[in-house]
C-alpha cells in the first residue's frame, strides 16, 4: 500500500493534511502553526512529491527524509511535518487494527482532564462563558485576554479599532 495523494488545507489558522493511500485508505493529520499557517501548508506541498509513491508505514524514514530536505529548520516545517506524521500513523493504526496510542506504548492514564477555552470580550461575556462551562461539567477553563480582533492586529495599531 503506497500513498497515492496528499491533499492540504487550512481551517483558520491550523494546517490539516489528508493523505490517502492506492487501496483508498484515508487519514487526517493537523499541525499547528496559527501565525504562519500558510508557510506550513506551503511546505507540506513541497513535500508532496516526496510522499506520493511512498508506504506510509515508513514513519521513521519519511520523517527523516522530509525534515532534512530543508535547512534551516523552522516552526513552519515541524508543523508540516506534524501534520503529515499524525496522518501515516493513523494509517499504520487502521492497518494494524488499533488506535495509535496502543502502537505507541499503551495506555499511560485512565482519564484526562478537559479544559474549555472560554469565549467572550468583555468581563461580563467571560463571566457568562464560566457559568457555561462549569454548568456543562468543565472542572478547568482559560481565556485569551486580549481585545477581539487582536491576532489581526498590527505593531502600532489601535487595539480599540480592532473591536467590531
């Protein structure tokens, strides 16, 4: 079974690959680099070349191939390659019939604590968002603080312009 196509796209800032193998076996990987997310994808493309033809079962000597192809290393690339690493060992999984965290080592914990990120502007909307999520079970909770808008934001800019 060999990778017959590496497709890419970005859902906001985070990069997701889909690779898909000759007898259609499909699989999704992310990698995340929110302020460049476009370098990632980009680079993920380049490398498609290098992975179509490829059996995906070769984690090791992909991701070595793949991340020695270019110098200097960047957060660009390791989020590529994150992306496309996720998506064959995913593929290794649904060959061997289990999930990746049993190839992996096993289990390490019985239960994890989830955290909600909270939405909201001003201190009230925050506040609102909190209750949200302790009424739906949330034990743990963060909020970005800054402004609306503020990942758009510019060196110089008005941050008070950047609300909506």
């Amino acid at each position: 079974m060999r990778i017959a196509s590496l497709e890419t796209w970005l859902v906001y800032r985070w990069l997701t690959v889909r690779i898909t193998t000759e007898d259609g076996v499909c699989s999704v990987g992310e990698g995340t680099f929110w302020g460049f997310a476009g370098a990632a994808q980009n680079i993920a493309e380049s490398l498609k070349q290098d992975l179509v033809g490829q059996d995906p079962g070769n984690i090791e000597y992909i991701w070595n191939a793949a991340y020695r192809k270019y110098s200097p290393r960047s957060a660009a690339i390791f989020s590529a390659l994150s992306a496309i690493d996720q998506a064959r060992w995913d593929i290794k999984g649904k060959r061997c019939g289990m999930p990746v965290w049993d190839l992996l080592g096993g289990k390490v914990r019985n239960k994890v604590r989830a955290m909600v990120l909270l939405g909201g502007g001003t201190i009230d909307d925050f506040v609102a968002s909190a209750k949200r999520a302790k009424a739906d079970g949330f034990t743990a909770a963060k909020f970005t603080p800054f402004p609306r808008g503020w990942a758009g934001l510019s060196y110089g800019s008005n941050p008070a312009s950047a609300r909506p």
